[in-house]
C-alpha cells in the first residue's frame, strides 16, 4: 500500500523496501537512500534500533517515523535517534508525499495531529523550563525569532516570508541554531523552543 502511493508522484524513486530492521539498514547502505520511512514495529531489529544504526551511514539518511497514538513513548526516542519527522500510519497520501519531500530538503515534518501529544511529553519529560531557556542564551535576537518559527512547524520559505528575509538566510540561521545548541536536527530544535516556553512568548 505504501510503495502504491509513494510511487505516484514523478518526482519521487523507491529504491528498497524491508520486512524488519535489519534488512532495512541493510538496504539503506546498499542504495543510499534519500529520505527512509521507518515503521517503529518491525521483527528482529525494531524501528529504533535501525533508526539509530542508520546515524551512522555517511551521509546518513533522513528518517520519518510511521506511528499510531499509542507509540508516542517510542517516537520519543526515536527523535533522540535523529529521526527528522513522524507520520501516522493513517496519513493520507498527500501528507505522506508531503513528508518525503519536506525530509529530502532537510525539513521536519511534525503531523499535526500527534504534535502536540509528542511534545506535550518531551517538555514533561525533559528538561524544565529554565535549562532550556538557559541553552538558548547562546542565540542572538534574530536566531530565537527563527527558533519560535521553527517551533511552530514552519519551513524554510514559511520563515522566510513571515521573518521578511531570504530563503538561504533562513536556511543558513537554522543550521547556526541547531550547531550552536547541538541538535541533530529542526524537530529537536521545535522540542527545544516548546520546552523553553519561547511559543507562549
């Protein structure tokens, strides 16, 4: 079902499929895929454990987990793992194309309607709010305003419109936020500007 609708769209190729973790970083390392969706419930090697082992590969792919509401728990970690994004399982066709496409560009895609469950248990979990406020004081003025944009699910020309500068400069100011904090990517940054309450702001 899923390989039906992803090969609709023109602009996109499946290269591989897999049955369980194992074999999917196996076929990640022989094709070297772009963007890889990851089911969490898989045999032999879960989803999370493959997700992590996938970090390694250079350059690594980037990972959008397929879930339902009962794994928020697992999607937790598997966004520590690196994942860039989540879908459930019921997406509709477009969301899913959506994803693939927003995850190539290096985009997150956050489903809006587990957004705010997932988040809801990083900022329970994690960190409080003064240690993340305190992280984000390396940030200037301009690069928290990204950060709140970010948080709030916006792309790359989403920021650029709504911060009135370009696209590469939006592009270049996320990459300096997620290297001066040290995230592995925008969903752990959007986590980030959740838990430092920088959305209530």
């Amino acid at each position: 079902m899923l390989r039906t609708i992803v090969q609709t769209a023109p602009d996109i190729v499946v290269v591989g499929e897999a049955a369980d973790g194992d074999e999917a970083v196996e076929q990640a390392r022989r094709h070297r895929p772009d963007v890889v969706l990851m089911d969490i419930r898989m045999p032999r090697a879960d989803g999370l454990t493959a997700t992590e082992r996938l970090t390694h590969l250079t350059p690594p792919p980037h990972v959008v987990i397929l879930t339902t509401f009962d794994l928020d728990e697992y999607v937790h970690t598997a966004l520590r793992h690196g994942a860039v994004g989540f879908l459930l399982k019921d997406a509709s066709a477009e969301e899913m194309l959506t994803a693939i496409r927003s995850a190539t560009r290096g985009d997150a895609m956050l489903s809006p309607r587990v957004t705010r469950r997932l988040l809801r248990r990083f900022i329970t979990v994690d960190a409080g709010r003064s240690e993340a406020s305190q992280r984000l004081t390396v940030l200037t003025r301009k690069e928290q305003e990204v950060l709140i944009a970010v948080g709030r699910g916006l792309s790359n020309t989403d920021i650029a419109a709504s911060l009135h500068m370009s696209e590469a400069t939006a592009k270049t100011h996320v990459s300096r936020i997620l290297t001066k904090l040290g995230l592995a990517n925008r969903v752990q940054a959007a986590i980030l500007a959740h838990q430092a309450r920088l959305l209530d702001c």
